[in-house]
C-alpha cells in the first residue's frame, strides 16, 4: 500500500524544503486530475485497428497503421473531456484512411469526421465546451514524382491529346492520388522540366490558347473521375507556356518531364 505524506515524513530524514516540495507535487497533481491540465503530459498510443480514446489516455497522441484498412477512432465525450488535446497520425503508406470521428452528433470544426489518406498526415483537435476545434494539422500531397513522357512509343513524346497520368506510357491513364476529396476541395498542381529536376521546371498554367476567337487547341484541364482520380487531358495539339522574350511557345512532341501535385484544401 502506498505511504501518504505524513507516513513517508515519518519513516524518512526529508528536510523542510524536501516537504514543501512534495506537498507541491501532490497539490499539481490533484489539479491535473481534475482539471486535464496537460502540463507536458502526453500519452503515445500506437495502432493498427479501431480505438475508442479513453478518458484516462492524457493528451493522446495515436500513431495509426491502417494498412489497407479505414479505421475509426472515436473522440471521447466532450463534457467529461474539456481541454483535452488529440493528435491522430496515419504513419504508413497503405491504402486505407485513418478517421477521426466525434461522438454521437459532436463536430470537429463543424464536420463529424476528420479524414487522413495520406502517409504522415495528422490533425490535433482540442476539446471545447461547443464542440472539437482543430489547433494543428498537415495534409501530406500526393506527388507523382517526376515522368518522362513516353505517350509516342519508348523514348517518344507526345503532348497532343493525352492524359497526362500516373504512368507516362500510357494516353489515357490517369492521377490516382488517392486523397478521397471531390476536385472542389483539392488544389492540384502541373510540373514540366525539361530535364527530370525542380531546378529546370516550371508551373504549366492550364490554359486554352486561341487565335482571332478560335479554339485551335492548345492546352490542358482537369476532370474529376472519383474523390480519388482526376484526369489531365491535353489538347489536341498539346501545350503552350510563356518563354523568356513572353511568347507563347508550344509544348508538343518535346522529350521532357511531367509531374503532378494534389493537396487538400482545407
């Protein structure tokens, strides 16, 4: 059984000062119980399936491995939990979503759930008397990474009616990336290089290009497929960008890089 105060003063030589500070420990701890003050204190919780937040884990942060898998962890009562702090993480790369969800009809900004699809994505939530309020989050983007365009046949380019897609041999392919959110909520991003690297690229505004009032074809946009494809469709003579002079110069059977970008717009 565990001494108190009074017993371990007795059966110890502690000094006044020794005293003073254990009774201080003991009056911060009585507060920390009673009122979730964090004072540092954080609980790691690490998960591979759905988990219901105690009352008793402190300031939790749950690393969640979804796998293939959408999993669900539930929010504690708002009442029981005031100025409790979540941090929920999705660690690995599978295809499944990490969820965070209020109880019964409590919100997180406004929303019931929070969604994470993608590796290192997290979001914190703190509890307040109206509701959970999101203090930190970071939606990983989905980067293609860098694509030879080989849409002609092997080693050749070809801008001109195509999708411009996750595998670069193949016209009418297109971006999975994966974030589960409708083309209003996401901001997406075209690249070319001329060489594969960030230091030779340039942002492609997704522009159609037309002379004396006729669309003559140059150009790209963007079509939602599902909330976790979209297609790029070129036109059909390709691209067009802004050279150094300001001309408009055309992007059509170029040997050159493509990349694609896509972040949540929260």
């Amino acid at each position: 059984m565990a001494l108190n105060i009074s017993e371990l003063i007795e059966a110890t030589d502690l000094t006044n000062t020794d005293i003073l500070h254990l009774r201080t420990i003991t009056s911060i701890d009585k507060r920390i119980t009673s009122n979730n003050l964090s004072i540092g204190l954080r609980s790691y919780l690490d998960k591979s399936i759905a988990y219901t937040i105690l009352d008793s884990d402190i300031n939790p942060i749950v690393f969640s491995t979804t796998a293939a898998s959408n999993l669900t962890y539930d929010l504690p009562t708002l009442a029981d939990n005031l100025h409790k702090i979540v941090r929920l993480m999705k660690i690995d790369a599978g295809a499944g979503t990490a969820i965070l969800d209020g109880e019964g009809a409590e919100t997180i900004n406004g929303e019931l759930t929070w969604i994470l699809s993608k590796q290192y994505s997290y979001v914190e939530v703190i509890a307040l008397a109206s509701g959970w309020f999101v203090i930190d989050h970071y939606d990983a983007p989905f980067d293609s990474g860098w694509l030879l365009n080989e849409m002609g046949g092997s080693g050749v380019a070809n801008w001109s009616n195509v999708h411009l897609g996750d595998d670069p041999t193949d016209p009418t392919d297109n971006v999975t990336h994966g974030q589960n959110k409708p083309l209003s909520e996401l901001i997406h991003k075209l690249l070319i290089s001329t060489d594969g690297t960030d230091n030779n690229s340039f942002s492609l505004e997704l522009m159609n290009y037309t002379s004396a009032g006729t669309n003559i074809g140059f150009g790209a946009n963007i079509d939602q497929i599902d909330l976790n494809n979209i297609k790029i469709q070129t036109g059909k003579n390709g691209l067009t960008f802004y050279n150094d002079s300001g001309v408009i110069t055309v992007i059509d059977i170029e040997d050159w890089y493509y990349k694609n970008k896509v972040w949540i717009k929260r």
